[in-house]
C-alpha cells in the first residue's frame, strides 16, 4: 500500500460518488465511469494485443483509487487476453470491484489472473450458444457466466448487460478498456463520467476510440464541466460525459 489521491483529484472522487448516488433508482442502471490512460496521440497500447505500462506512478494510484469506489470494474475479452490484469486494488485501501468481462465466445482461460486474485466472483458475460463444458470449467475457478442478449453484431449488448446489473442492484461501474469496449460505451451512450490520463509520450498504436460516426462537430461527444489536474509528468482530465 503506498499512497492516495491528493488536491483536486480528491474532488473527482468525491463527485463521481455523488453523482453515482441514487442515480440507480433514477436511471434504472448503474452509473457508468469511463475511465483508461493513453499517449499524447490517444492511443492505449503500441499495438493490439500487447500491454503498456503508459501511466506514471502517481497516475496509477488514482487508477486504484478509482476501482475502490467502484461496484463493477469492467474489461473486454481482448484486454484479458493481452494483458492479464489482475483487476484489483493494490495501491491503496480499499475494497476490489467485482469483476466483469465482456466475452460473447467464452474465449477467457480458466487459468486468468482474474479467477484467482480478486475475492469477489469475477462475472463473464456472454450471449447464448456457447459450450456448457466452458461454462462449467469458468464456475468452477470461481466465475459467475452471465448470458444476456447479443446485439447486432453478435456482442454482449450494453443495454441488455446494464439492465441486469441495475437489477442486481449494482450502482457503479468503472470501464477500464480496451479500445473496442471504450468505443462501445461511447457509442452507446452509456459512459457517464471520463477521468482520462494523458501521458506526454506519442506511440502512434492501438487507438483507444476508433469509429464513432460523428460528423458533424455540433454532435461530437464532450466532456462537460471539465477539470484537470497534473499528477507527475501526466495530465489527468476528467467530467461529465453527454
Ligand atoms: N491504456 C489503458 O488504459 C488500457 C486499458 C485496457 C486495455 N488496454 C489495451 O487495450 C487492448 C485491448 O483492446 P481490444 O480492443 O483489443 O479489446 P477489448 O476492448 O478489451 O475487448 C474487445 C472484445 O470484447 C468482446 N465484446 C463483447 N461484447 C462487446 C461489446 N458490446 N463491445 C465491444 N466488445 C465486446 C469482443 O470479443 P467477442 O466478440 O469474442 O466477445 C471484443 O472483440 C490491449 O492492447 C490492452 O493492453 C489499455
């Protein structure tokens, strides 16, 4: 354990806390932060499939802050597969998110860091159709396998997946990556809050938001109310999201 968030970054906690509040009930579905660190360029790794370690040490911490005040802390498939992390929080007191991975094919070994470190039954969620065998081998290190309704393209659908975590009375989700799940969220509507670290370092790799089709600069999604702070060498952004 080493440390907590300071100054100002202290007030993004403390608001997305009460944003979070009793948003459930008024909303039907938990409160949705998005948050992830990326290069000067906006990019979350050099390519796809691969980690890096982009932030810095302070930046880090707030990361791990942000997971102590989360219900649900959340990844796609392909960020498991590349980075295996651990989903936990490490850096500073505090409880772990329950962990949820988006998986429509149940690709996700049983053998991932996330079935053994966290203590709180990680979830996969999946559409149906996938074997009982992989099923059976995910409930037995620990894992809870949702099925919800896909959406058009044969994924998880986030509408689906947020009413079942609303109904299970969950009231907050950080949404930690990758680049395909961010870009979903976004276009989807359904992030409610951004606290971005922007690293000073250009990687020219994985894009953390591709396609979003906006054209017209009047529509683009924007943070609202933003702030920002320095910590170290990164710039930490962070508002309300449209
Ligand atoms: N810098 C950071 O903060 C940070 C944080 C996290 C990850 N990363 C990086 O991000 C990269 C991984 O990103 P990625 O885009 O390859 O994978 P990803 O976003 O982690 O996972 C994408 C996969 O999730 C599954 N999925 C199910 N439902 C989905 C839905 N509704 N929307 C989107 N995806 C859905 C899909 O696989 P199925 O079709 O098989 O279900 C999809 O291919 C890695 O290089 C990792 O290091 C960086």
């Amino acid at each position: 354990m080493c440390g907590s968030a300071s100054g100002r970054v202290m007030e993004v906690i403390e608001s997305l806390v009460e944003k979070a509040d009793g948003f459930l009930q008024r909303v039907g579905r938990p409160f949705v932060t998005l948050s992830y660190a990326q290069s000067l360029d906006g990019c979350i790794s050099a390519r796809a499939g691969e980690p890096l370690a982009i932030s810095g040490s302070e930046s880090l911490i707030l990361t791990h802050q942000l997971r102590a005040h989360h219900e649900v802390i959340l990844v796609g498939i392909g960020t498991i597969l590349s980075d295996d992390p651990r989903l936990t929080v490490r850096l500073v007191e505090g409880k772990n998110p329950r962990p949820v991975i988006l998986d429509s094919r149940l690709r996700v070994p049983a053998t991932a860091r996330v079935f053994s470190q966290n203590g709180r039954s990680p979830m996969v969620v999946t559409r149906n159709g996938n074997s009982q065998e992989r099923c059976r081998a995910l409930v037995e290190v620990g894992a809870t396998v949702l099925t919800v309704d896909p959406n058009s393209r044969g994924q998880v659908s986030l509408h689906s997946l947020l009413d079942r975590l609303g109904q299970m009375g969950v009231k907050s989700v950080m949404v930690e990556g990758g680049s395909r799940v961010i870009t979903s969220f976004l276009l989807a509507r359904l992030a409610d809050y951004a606290v971005l670290t922007v690293s000073p370092v250009f990687v020219g790799g994985l894009r953390a938001v591709s396609d979003l089709n906006q054209s017209d600069p009047k529509c683009f999604l924007r943070i609202k109310n933003p702030g920002h702070q320095w910590l170290g060498d990164d710039l930490i952004l962070w508002g309300d999201l449209a």
